[in-house]
C-alpha cells in the first residue's frame, strides 16, 4: 500500500528549500558508489513533478560525474546536496531525494535496500 506524504527539506544553510511528495514506507537506497559512500546519502525517489522547490534555486549548483546522466544538484553556500534529479528506467524523470535532508523524519526507523552502484 502506498503511503505517499509530503514532506519539506533542505539544505544545512536553509538557502534550499523544498516540499516533496514520497512514500517512505519504500525502503531507502544506500548507494555504495563513489559519490553516495562518500555523502552519505540515504536514497528515496519520485516522479520530479512531486518535488517542489520553495526557496534556493538561485543557490544550486549542479555536478555530473561518470556517465552523466544524474544531475547533482547542491547548495553553493553550504555544499549541501538535498536532492538529484534524473531519468528512471523507465524514462520517467525522477528525483533522489536525501532523506537525510527531510524535516522530521526518523531515519532510523526507516527500511533500508542496500545497492552496489560501485558495480554499475
């Protein structure tokens, strides 16, 4: 059953700002490649016109790296990346939300998938 909510979230600085509709009743992807190991980003995703952006685009700044095709976007104030967006695989264009930059969220309650991007 889906369990979508809206929830808002940003940056450490609080120039980024954001509502996202998601449903972390999902597991949350841990990446192990060499940009989510080193961020330590906890992975949710949705459709990118669930994602609303309140406050911070004049502040985002975007960083591609391998094969190009994720947009990283984070704070140019604090270097915090909150989300990413992309195409799924199934053409969709989705974002990556970093559940660790959601408001009020208890992250240890959440259920976790473990992905070896490092093999992609």
């Amino acid at each position: 059953m889906t369990e979508l909510k809206t929830y808002t979230g940003g940056c450490h600085c609080g120039k980024v700002r954001y509502e996202v509709k998601v449903d972390l009743s999902n597991p949350v992807v841990m990446c192990n490649c060499s940009r989510c190991s080193k961020l330590g980003a906890m992975l949710a995703f949705a459709p990118v016109d669930q994602l609303t952006l309140k406050e911070g685009g004049d502040v985002l700044t975007d960083y591609q790296f391998n094969k190009k095709v994720i947009h990283h976007v984070f704070c140019s104030v604090c270097g915090i990346e909150s989300f990413a967006r992309g195409v799924g695989p199934n053409g969709q264009e989705m974002c990556a939300i970093n559940v660790r930059c959601l408001d009020d969220v208890d992250i240890d309650a959440l259920k976790t998938m473990k992905v070896d991007g490092k093999s992609l």
